[in-house]
C-alpha cells in the first residue's frame, strides 16, 4: 500500500519514496558485496537510518542477503544492548514466533523470548537478559549468526551508545566476535561524530581501521527538488523552486526537516505552495513541539538556557568563548559558558558543526529565539 503523503517522516518504503543518495547506496551495496564492514557517520535527521533501510530494500532484491536494523540509541548497558541484538537478530532472521522461540532455546541454553501485541495487534518480541547473563547470552546470539547458512547485514544504528555503557570492556567483546565471522557483515551507523572516529581511527580503540568509513551529508539541492516537485506534480499541485530552496536553505537540507516542511505543504494542499505557506508550517512544526521544549528547559540550569538562547539568537556561534558573543548576550565569565556548553553537548541540545555551534534540533532554535 503507497502512503498518502508522499514525504514520509518515518520509516522506509521503497526507492518512489526515498530521495536520491544514489552513490552512497552503491558504496554501501558494493561494501557488502566485498566483505567490508561500513562505519556510517552523519548528524541526526539527516538521513542515516533511511539510507540503510534503502540499502536493504536493493540487497533483498538481489536474493542474497538477509538484514536486521537494530537501534541501540536507548539503551544503557550491556544487557540493554543485548536485549536490542538478539530481540533484532532472531526476529530478522527467522520467519515465525516458534523458529525465534527454538532458535533461541538452542543458542541462547534454555533462554525463550516472549511476545506481545502492540496497539495494533503486531507481534512484539522481547528477549529479558539478566545483567549477569549478558556476556554469555551475547556470545550465544554470536554462536547463531555462525550457524547460519545465508549471507546477512546488520545495522546497529547510534553505535557510539556502547561508549556510555558502564562495562568498559563492549568495544573489544563485540570487535572479538565481530572480526571473525564470515558471511556476515555489519553497518555501525552514529550521529556523534567525534565519538565514533574515535572508536574507529584511533588506534587504541579495539575497532581501529576495522571498518571502511563514510559521512554523508544534505541531499543534492537540485536532485531534491526534482524528488519533491515531481510527487506534487503527481498530486496535481505545483512546488516553486524557490519556496523550495527557502526551505532547504533555512534547514541547511537536513534531511528531516525538509521533509517535515514538505509533508505539511503537502497536507494543506495549495496548488501553488507560498512562502507564507511554509512559515505557516514551520510556526506548526514548531507549536507542535513547543510542550517538549518546555520540558527540556525545566531540566537545564539558569546558565544552559541563557546560552542555549544565545545560541539560537545567533544561528551559529564561531567563538562561543569570545567576549564579544559573551558582551552581546550579557553571558557571564567564559568559563561559566564553557561549563554550560559541556553540559548542553552532553545532552545532545548543542553540537558543533563546521561553522561553529549550534542548537541540534532546528525547530528547537527557531522557538529558543523567540524566548525573552
């Protein structure tokens, strides 16, 4: 079944709904094809997880390959990570709820999964991994992959997660297992991009050079605007190429977030989208959100949200210790503005990109610098 709005916030559906990233599904399929484990790095919202999903789509057309996609973006220890591995490696792999169940009793000694339905009646599956048992349940979910016979991919998605786990040790276990195994090649995709070069260049790091690395960045200005102007077109509507741009422009093409503009153009369904159409849906996107960014704000100390405003007055801030960005916003000392920068980087509310610092969520900004 096709989805109504063509410009999907969520999920995959097939190539009609995907845009562009031609080269890099090539490098990624050709990877795979040569026995090359990928490290893919690119902020979030840009387009990471929809990239492997396509990938995928193009390996099952081959008859090759089967894949699992595991985020392991909410978990917090080992046993959270191998909760999310095994629950993403046996429901991929097998075709029902007694094969995972058998497959699983075999590998993982006497351990069973259990299921549950979510609100739409679709089968869940959980795997309850007791912080004790974790190492050896995760060498069992190792011992499977081994026993298989047909190829697989998996992607671990927000991979530099596992630095954050109080065992120290995870890296080397997982390398130890990974590095070994034939027929079975893996995607560690992370949004953090110090963290994950470091996991994967420096030499000191278990996964040194393990992998081939690939950063993606914006989709193609003009190949973008060809994607959404020829699904308004298949809708009878027309997209200016310019209200295009003010949009891909104003969210410098992360992927999201044109896509969010583009999904609520879509939804009113002017013939010709203005760009008083596009501030409507930016001031929507924005109030949708505005109880969230609240939220965030009640967990921040008084000289976060000073500079988080700061911050999002400016867009982007080069030197975010000088004194004249200090002056200009009544800031306090540099080092008070360092300390709350470390702590809204920790948080994931600021990160630094080529230009300087900036608020991570965009939408975030725009309400932020509104703010008294």
């Amino acid at each position: 079944m096709n989805p109504k709005n063509p410009f999907l916030m969520a999920g995959y559906h097939s190539p009609d709904y995907f845009c562009d990233r031609e080269r890099e599904t090539a490098d990624l399929i050709a990877a795979v094809n040569n026995d090359r484990n990928v490290t893919l790095v690119a902020p979030r919202r840009m387009g990471k997880s929809g990239l492997v999903k396509n990938v995928f789509y193009h390996l099952a057309q081959l008859g090759e390959y089967k894949c699992a996609y595991v985020d392991i973006f909410g978990t917090q220890c080992l046993a959270d990570f191998v909760k999310a591995f095994a629950a993403g490696v046996f429901t991929s792999f097998e075709t029902s709820f007694d094969k995972v169940a058998r497959a699983a009793s075999t590998f993982l000694r006497g351990f069973r999964p259990t299921v549950t339905f979510d609100a739409f009646g679709a089968q869940k599956y959980s795997f309850d991994v007791h912080p004790s048992a974790a190492e050896a349940t995760l060498a069992g979910v190792f011992d499977y992959l081994e026993s298989l016979k047909f190829r697989t991919v998996v992607a671990l998605d927000e991979f530099q997660q596992v630095v954050e786990y109080p065992e120290k040790g995870t890296e080397a276990m997982l390398r130890s297992r990974i590095q070994f195994l034939t027929g079975h090649q893996f995607v560690f995709s992370g949004s953090r991009q110090r963290m994950m070069s470091e996991m994967f260049v420096s030499a000191k790091r278990p996964f040194y050079h393990s992998t081939q690395m690939m950063h993606i960045g914006p989709i193609d200005r003009d190949r973008y605007f060809d994607f959404a102007n020829l699904h308004f077109a298949h809708s009878g509507m027309a997209l200016d190429r310019d209200v295009f741009m003010s949009v891909y422009d104003r969210f410098d093409g992360i992927t999201w977030y044109v896509q969010a503009v583009m999904n609520r153009l879509f939804e009113l369904g002017a013939a010709k989208p203005t760009e008083d159409d596009v501030n409507d849906a930016v001031e929507f996107l924005v109030a949708g959100n505005a109880y969230e960014y609240e939220a965030i704000l009640r967990g921040c100390s008084d000289g976060a949200i000073r500079l988080l405003k700061a911050i999002a007055r400016e867009g982007r801030v080069a030197a975010i210790t000088g004194g004249d960005f200090i002056a200009r916003h009544g800031l306090r000392a540099a080092s008070s503005v360092a300390a709350a920068l470390k702590s809204l980087g920790d948080s994931d509310l600021v990160y630094r990109s080529e230009g300087g610092y900036e608020v991570y969520d965009r939408l975030f900004g725009i309400w932020l610098s509104r703010l008294p």
